[in-house]
C-alpha cells in the first residue's frame, strides 16, 4: 500500500522539474538574442579635409619657338654664284661675306662709267674754257661799241655767242652729273654682288651652291636667324588679353627638354583683334641658354592672379546639384549638402570663398552617388 502511493509522487516530482527546466531554457534564448548589438550600415567613402595652399592661376599658350629675328638674303641682281661661303649651322656676324656672285660683267660697267664720268669732266672743261672766251670777247665787244669803234652788230654777235658757250657749260655741267649718277649705279650694283649678313647670327637655309643662276624673285641665297632670343606667339580671346599686360613673367617648358622650365617674359600684345578669330596675338619671349634650337615645340604659362592660404579643395570635389555649386560635406558621420562660392582655380584646385572652412571633412570626389543623410565611413587616402 504504501509503494503504490509513492511511485505516482515520484511521477509528479520528475514531470515538475523537466516543465521547470524546459521553462528555463525557453525563456534564455530571448534574453541572449535581445543581448546581441545590431550591425550599423555605413558607405565608404573617398574623404579629405579641408586645407590651406597657395593658388595661382596662370594663362596656357602654346606653338613653335621661333627666331626674334630671321632675315632671307636673297640676289638683289641676276647673275651666276661664284662662290658660297658658308654652311647650315655656321655662325656669322653682321657684315659677314655669304655669297659672291660674277661680276665680271659688272666690273666692266663700272670701268664704262667712271670713264664716262671722265669723258663728261673734259666736255665741262672744254664748255668752261670756251664760256670764258666768250665773256672776254663780249665785254670787248661792249667797250668798244660804247666808244663807237664796232657797230652794233658786232656786240650782238658776241652777246649770243656768250649766251650760247652758258648753255653749252649748263649741258656740260648736266652730263657730268648724270655720268657720276649712272658710275654710283654701277659701283652699288657691283657692291650688291657681294652679299653679306645683317645681322649676327647662325645660317639655317641655304638654297644655292657655286654656279648655280640666282635673281630677285627667286629663293634666297642663304637664310641667317639670331638664335639669342626666340619667341613664342599665340592668340588670346578678348578677356584673356584684358587680364595681361606686357612684362609678364612667364615659365616656358619645351617639348624636347623635359624637366627644364626656362624664364621668359611677355614682350607684345597686338593692340587690333584679328577680325577671322576674334583674337588678339601676343608674344612671349626668352634668352635662349644656347640648347633651344628654333623649331621646338614649347608651352608657356603666364601667371595672371596669386592668391596665398587659400582654402581650397580638388576640382572633382565640387558638384552642381539644383542649380547650386555644392560639396558633400561629412559631419558625425552622415552626408549633408554644403553650398560653396568659388574663387580662383588653377585647373585642379578650387579656391572656396565661401562655404568651407579649414578641418572640414568632405567627400572627395562629389561625383558619387552619394543623397544627404548618407551614413558614411570617411576613407582618408595616405
């Protein structure tokens, strides 16, 4: 009797405990799940902050460098070279003997006319000596007809042949002035067989050689350029040129010489506007240290405005949204959007007038497609 009262106890005590652990178990999963943090989402961004630095904004030119100075000499009479005298790459001074042509021809026209000259020297002499026979003989003629001893025929004769030996002294006179003229003629055509360089400098065309045919019209003889100072010309627009003003520094680099950045200055602005373009061309010009060679192509940029400590930011970082000019700005994390007035820009950086402040933390590159209120994980680039 009293087992059979027992083992139903028992029963109960076991089915009691399990409820109760099964109750304790069932009620932990919640509490450890409402434990565990839930994972905030964040977008990573390119960032920076918002600095300082020098801005200059300067005007790009670019063409070929050529000579200041480059002169054609070319036969100023037809004729046969006789001898050429230099080569490409020589270099002469101003005066230099180039070329000379055959002048036997001309040398026997300057004899022909200085004995012209000769010969109209004598004719003068002669006129002369005979004009003053003819003075003596009608002054004569003039004291005698006033004490009646020749008659008035007689003073006119010698009145006329007076006039007559002036006039042929004045034709004399004439032809003498005209054969020193046409001797001129001859020696300035026999000196232009010789020809020279004008100015100092080095040959870089030569056209002919001995013997060849050469004339005006035709290409020249040589080509001489003062390689001392080159120059640099392009066209501006109307606003670019109201922004210089000659004496400009200007930093020039050439093509053919890179890492080298040579100093030049603006020398000319064209005060008339081509009428084709509309622009105005301008000349930049350098001393030439003596490796540039004419012909290279060169860029040079002329600083217009400096502005030092200016904040500023990557051109990429600024965006157009709305019609406004604006930076994603980050601040505690989230993306908002910061209207910005821009300055002075150099091509890659962006003076911020207004809108910024220096430890400002922006999105890098605004062109992400990144909407206000956007959390973001800044990533700072090294």
């Amino acid at each position: 009797m009293r087992s059979r009262v027992n083992h139903p106890v028992t029963i109960l005590i076991l089915l009691s405990g399990l409820t109760l652990t099964l109750s304790a178990c069932g009620s932990a999963e919640p509490t450890a799940a409402a434990s565990a943090p839930v994972a905030e989402h964040r977008v990573d961004v390119p960032a920076l902050t918002v600095g300082t630095t020098t801005l200059e904004s300067t005007l790009q030119i670019s063409g070929n460098l050529v000579p200041q100075t480059r002169v054609a000499i070319l036969a100023k009479v037809p004729g046969t070279l006789s001898r050429v005298a230099v080569q490409i790459g020589d270099r002469v001074r101003a005066g230099q003997t180039v070329a000379v042509m055959d002048r036997r021809e001309i040398d026997a026209q300057v004899d022909a006319a200085a004995a012209a000259v000769n010969v109209a020297h004598a004719g003068l002499e002669s006129a002369e000596a005979t004009l003053a026979n003819a003075i003596v003989e009608h002054e004569r003629s003039q004291r005698l007809f006033e004490a009646g001893a020749v008659p008035r025929q007689r003073l006119d004769e010698t009145q006329t042949s007076r006039r007559a030996a002036t006039a042929q002294r004045d034709l004399a006179r004439a032809n003498v002035a005209q054969a020193d003229a046409a001797l001129r003629r001859a020696r300035e055509t026999q000196r232009d067989t010789t020809l020279t360089a004008p100015i100092d400098g080095v040959i870089v065309e030569r056209n002919y050689d001995a013997g060849s045919l050469a004339g005006p019209g035709e290409k020249p003889i040589v080509t001489v350029a003062d390689l001392h100072s080159l120059k640099l010309e392009a066209g501006v627009s109307e606003l670019e040129a109201g922004r210089l003003r000659t004496g400009m520094a200007a930093r020039i680099a050439v093509q053919a010489k890179p890492g080298e950045v040579f100093a030049g200055r603006l020398a000319a602005i064209a005060p008339e506007v081509d009428p084709r373009n509309r622009h105005f061309t301008i000349e930049v010009r350098m001393t030439n240290p003596g490796s540039l060679l004419a012909g290279m192509y060169a860029t040079a940029a002329i600083p217009t405005e400096h502005v030092a400590d200016a904040v500023a930011v990557p051109r990429d970082a600024i965006t157009t949204r709305g019609g406004r000019r604006i930076v994603l700005k980050v601040e505690g994390g989230v993306v908002r959007e910061a209207a910005v007035t821009e300055g002075l820009s150099n091509g890659t950086q962006v003076q911020i007038s207004n809108g910024l402040k220096t430890g400002d933390v922006i999105v890098a590159d605004a062109r992400r497609d990144v909407a206000p209120g956007t959390k973001v994980n800044p990533i700072f680039s090294r």
